[in-house]
C-alpha cells in the first residue's frame, strides 16, 4: 500500500471502471467526457452539462459513451442545476436580475428550469412518498 492508502501505483488510488465496476489498478484506465444534463460543475460554468467517466480500456469506453448518447440530455434539468449551485452560493437569496448574471440564464430560462425541479420534485414524491421511500415515521 502507498502513501494514499490504495494499493497499485505509487500516489495514484485504484480506479473502478464506470461500465463493469472493475478495480482498474495496472494503470488502464482510460477517462472520457460525456453530456449529461445531471451535471453542475462546483465552480467552472465550461464544465456543466459534462461527465467524466472511467472505463477499463478503449472498448469499455466506447461501451459508455454511447451508453450516454442513448440518454436524453434536458436542458431543463442542467437550468435548474446552474439555479441551484447559484443559490447555493447565496444563502441569502437572490432576485431575478441577480439570478440571471450568476447562472447565465434568461429569465425564461430561470423559470422553466424552477418549474422542472418542482415538477421533479412532485414526480419523486408521487413515486417514493414524502419519507424517500423508507418505512413511516
């Protein structure tokens, strides 16, 4: 074991391959970037709406990416993402105008992209309960 307390190569953590769930620890894995409309970068905007993915080898990766392609990417979904890491930022709320300049998004943006994370929102409880799904309180 190394000083990052995974075994294999020395200051690297073993990786798992996104398509099987192998440990990859010989240095084989090959990293790919993919759309998906769940993604909100923590701070770089250029990175919203992107994965990476971990595969072992080429053919795994090809596997994935066009594991990905076949999924929709909502727009819907990436506004309310940009709206939630904007908000937060700002625990003390935003108007509007303030909203727009700190996610990049239009005001129809903004309200579609609150109108789906309310919508989904209804759509998780209608499937899961308003307890997540677990037993009741």
């Amino acid at each position: 074991m190394d000083d990052t307390g995974f075994e294999g190569q020395a200051g690297w953590a073993a990786e798992l391959c996104d398509l099987c769930g192998a440990v990859i620890e010989d240095g084989g894995e090959v990293y790919f970037l993919v759309s998906d409309s769940s993604v909100v970068h923590r701070t770089d905007r250029k990175l919203d709406g992107k994965r990476m993915v971990v595969a072992r080898g080429r053919e795994h990766g090809r596997q994935l990416v066009e594991q990905c392609r076949a999924r929709p990417f909502v727009e819907l979904e990436l506004w309310a993402g940009k709206i939630g890491r904007a908000l937060d930022r700002r625990p003390e709320g935003l108007r509007k105008a303030e909203l727009a300049e700190a996610t990049g998004l239009t005001p129809v943006e903004i309200e579609l992209g609150a109108r789906w994370k309310a919508m989904s929102a209804v759509v998780w409880r209608a499937q899961f309960g308003t307890n997540g799904g677990g037993p009741p309180p």
